[in-house]
C-alpha cells in the first residue's frame, strides 16, 4: 500500500502543475510561482513517503 506522503506529495504536485499553467495563461507571475513552489512540496513530500516505505519494507 503506498503511504499517505506519497499520495498526497503526488496531489500537490498535479495541483501545482494545474495553478502554474493557469498563471502561465493568465500572465499571473505569483500564481506560477506558486505553483512551482507546490511542484517542488509535492517531490520532497513524494520522496520521503518512498524512504519511509523503503524503511518499512526492510523491516
């Protein structure tokens, strides 16, 4: 079963993808900053859900 900080390290990213192509769209330079900032939450909350089930497979 994947853990939750994968789950949820993916759903930020895609949101972030989504907000960065809306402010892409609508020229809002915050909105893409924002979104590449939630991108790259996403990734570091992805990877420590894929060490912590590294961890727990071992075990």
């Amino acid at each position: 079963m994947a853990d939750h900080d994968r789950i949820e390290g993916a759903a930020k990213n895609i949101g972030g993808k989504v907000k960065e192509g809306v402010g892409k769209v609508t020229g809002d330079e915050k909105l893409k900053a924002e979104g590449r900032a939630e991108q790259v939450e996403g990734k570091v909350q992805n990877t420590v859900g894929g060490i912590k089930d590294a961890i727990n497979d071992k075990h």
